[in-house]
C-alpha cells in the first residue's frame, strides 16, 4: 500500500467537525470568509466569463454545482472552475508558501449548497482540503519547476470526498485517479504572465470534481500513485517526509496560512510597506538607485526575468517588484487601479523602475526558511545620502496575523461595491456564524449578485 495515499485516505475520510479544535474552526472561518469576499468582488473577472459561457448544465441533478454569485448552477466540475476563477483572479486570497490552499474552495463551495451540507461539514471538508494541500508542498515541486496546482488538485479531491461522505475505498480512488493525473508544470508562472496564471488551479479543481465524480460512480485509481514504481517520489520528489495528521490543536497547520493585505504576491507585500515608509523618507524623483534585499523565491518569481521590468499584463504587474515598488513610491498605494493597462504600461514609470534593482540576501533566506518573511530597502538619493527600511512579517503573517476584525473589514471592502452595504453586512453574519448553519445554500444564496 502507498502509505502517502494511506495517510490521505485516512485522514479525508476520518475527520469530523467534533474531531476539529476550536483554534482551526476560526482559522478555517477567517480563510472562507476571506476567499468568498474576493470572489464577490471579482465575481465578473474575464476568466469567470469564459469559464460561465463554457459551463453546460450537468448530466444528472446530484452532479451539479453551485456558480457563486449567481443563483445559476452547471456541472459541478464547470461551477467549481468558476468559482475558483473568481477566488483567485485579485490574487488577494491567502496563501502559504508555495501555493493558495483557499483555490479548493471552487469546489467546495459549488457542491455544498446542491447536497443541502451543513455549515460543520463545510468546515471540515474544509480544513481536510488545506491540510493535504500544506503537507504536500513539503515535497518541493515548486522548486522542481512543477506548479501548486497539483497539490490543490490533491487537497480539493481529498476535501470533496469528506463534503460527500464518500467511503474510505471511493476516497483513496479519488486522491489516486486525481493524483497521477494532474501534474501541472510552473511555466505557468514564468515570463510575461497570461490569464492562464489565475486559472490554471481552476483547472486542477475542476479536474480533481471530475476524479471525485468517476470515483463516486465505481471508477478504480492506480494503487501506489505517490510512492509507487513511476509514482511522485520515483519521478518527481525522491523520499518525502510529511508532517503527520493529528486531532491535536497542534497538528492543524490552518492556521499558518497567511492572508494578504495587498492584491499582488505575498512576496510583494512586505515590498509595498517598504515603499509606504520609504516614500516618507524621500521623494521618489530624488531617489538615484533602489536595492531591494529579499529571499530567493521572491527573486525568482518577481524580480529575476527582463518581463518584471516591462509588464505587458495585468498577471506580470502584480507578480513584478519593481512595478509595485515604483508604484507604490509614487502613489502611496496599491489597489485594483494599479493593475489597469493604463497604469502598467505607463511609459512614465519606466525610469523610475529601472533605478530598482533586486537581489538576495543569505541571511534573509536564512529568516525565510525558518518562517520569518522579511525584505530590506537601500535607496541612495542625489545627494549621496543613503535610506534603508526593513519590514518584517507584514500583517497577514502567521506571527502577526489578521483578527476577525480585520476579516470582516476586507470582506466589507471587497463586497460593498458589488452587494451594498446591507447585503453585505447581512452575507457577513450569515459566514461569521456558518458553523451553526444547518445548510449552506442560504448564506451562499446571500452573494447572489
């Protein structure tokens, strides 16, 4: 037997809400009241139109899905797509390093309401889906240039199957059948970044629905599609260690993911407060030279190609240091204006970004694999007189993370545009209190816009 597999299957078909501690239930509820508000807020996002034009209805009622926003329903795998286009496109939805575990929420949140699932089972299936997704990126597929979709594929079929209350023998097929087929490569996130970069973990939930559904009706998985001959570790990773599961308020890793502030990388994050704080130091037009002193990963994925100099898309902008650095510097802020072609393709600020240069810093990436996110500004103005600001674990970091409070107020921003404000208020006690919820569909039904 596949003990990886083994381990998965136990878990995903194993745990109950009753088996959950308070501290994952809230961190669990702040991640989906989070990732429903960027939903709302991009609720009319180009890939969610595609994606709605192609969504047929489904073949039969029990394998349909729920379209967020939307009283409308399709195929469960065409709703889950969707809705993860709509979760992700801001790319302001949480993250932990090496991926956005809240993509699988797609699904979950498109098969909830249509089994009338009550706001426990929602939870659980929930945190199941977070958990194998976090433990998986322990194998380093980032690093072997294969892309976090994977691991969202994995972690959604895993999830999926608990919302379902599949058996333990349906649920290691899904994984299984999920697993070997979806192996997505991270040339996705390389270059000038396209539409693809918000829709390709989409992609992977609406494959991983799809696996759910084939082992839901009898389809059978290979039996060792992690550890097996030609499986992940033979191809991909070699050994893989990963953190065991537990009922232990420990053992929930939940709360580790962070939650972002900003809509770019989270890597870019600690970048905008470097900038809010340097501008009040010194004008951006007096500032000569500009060295950002970050972490390998930030350097690979957003200051490394000739394309985070020249942003032709709104997907390379907010992945680009010196495009959001510069910004940042000359207007104080960043926000959804930022990433119009108007603003990226600015010949104007072009000069000021070319005075950015990026670079790694050892003891940084020292701080960074012990969890600490930390990035360093040195700017020299014309004068010769030289300026340095260090941010350390922004707001949204597992070590200064988001209160409710936080929560509810981003969820405000985001939904008040679209839904008004009583709406909004009302959809935010519904998610605020979800557990006790003895079926879903009426706090989805609340975000139809």
């Amino acid at each position: 037997m596949d003990p990886i597999l083994a381990s998965f299957t136990d878990f995903s078909s194993g745990l109950t809400y009753r088996d959950i501690p308070g501290a994952a239930v809230q961190a669990a509820k702040d991640r989906l009241i989070d990732a429903i508000g960027c939903a709302i807020a991009a609720h009319d996002c180009d890939a969610a139109e595609i994606g709605r034009a192609l969504a047929g209805p489904a073949a039969r009622p029990d394998l349909a899905g729920r379209i967020m926003s939307s009283g409308h329903t399709a195929a469960a795998d065409a709703a889950a797509f969707v809705n993860a286009c709509m979760i992700r496109k801001l790319d302001l939805n949480d993250i932990i390093q090496g991926g956005h575990p809240s993509d699988a929420l797609g699904a979950l949140l498109a098969v909830a309401p249509q089994i009338g699932a009550s706001g426990e089972r929602l939870i659980t299936a929930m945190i199941v889906s977070y958990e194998v997704f976090i433990r998986l990126l322990k194998g380093g597929l980032r690093e072997k240039g294969w892309d976090q979709g994977f691991g969202i594929a994995v972690g959604t079929a895993a999830g999926l199957s608990n919302l379902l209350g599949l058996s333990r023998e349906a649920t290691q097929h899904a994984i299984s059948i999920t697993a070997v087929g979806n192996v997505p490569m991270r040339a996705t996130r390389s270059g000038q970044l396209s539409m693809w970069k918000g829709a390709a973990t989409a992609y992977a939930v609406r494959n991983a629905v799809f696996g759910v559904q084939l082992a839901a009706n009898g389809m059978t998985g290979p039996e060792a599609p992690f550890t097996g001959r030609h499986g992940l570790t033979d191809l991909i990773t070699g050994r893989l260690e990963l953190t065991p599961f537990g009922t232990a308020p420990g053992d929930f890793l939940i709360p580790r993911v962070y939650l972002k502030y900003w809509p770019v990388a989270y890597s870019l994050s600690p970048v905008i407060w470097g900038g809010i704080e340097l501008r009040k130091q010194v004008p951006a037009e007096a500032i000569v030279s500009l060295d950002v002193q970050t972490y390998k990963f930030s350097v690979m994925e957003s200051g490394s190609e000739p394309g985070k100099w020249d942003p032709q898309t709104r997907e390379t902008a907010d992945h680009s240091i010196p495009y959001v650095l510069a910004r940042t510097l000359l207007h104080g802020t960043i926000d959804e204006d930022s990433f119009a072609p108007d603003s990226f393709l600015d010949p104007s600020i072009r000069p000021l970004m070319k005075k950015i240069t990026v670079s790694v810093d050892e003891e940084i990436e020292q701080e960074v694999q012990r969890g600490t996110v930390h990035v360093r500004l040195v700017a020299e103005d014309r004068s010769g007189k030289s300026y340095e600001v260090n941010i350390v674990n922004p707001v949204g970091h597992d070590q200064n993370p988001f209160t409710p409070q936080d929560v509810a107020a981003k969820f405000t921003r985001l939904c008040e545009p679209v839904l008004g404000e009583r709406r909004t208020q009302d959809a935010l006690a519904q998610w605020q209190n979800i557990e006790t919820a003895a079926d879903v569909k009426t706090a989805i039904n609340a975000l139809d816009v």
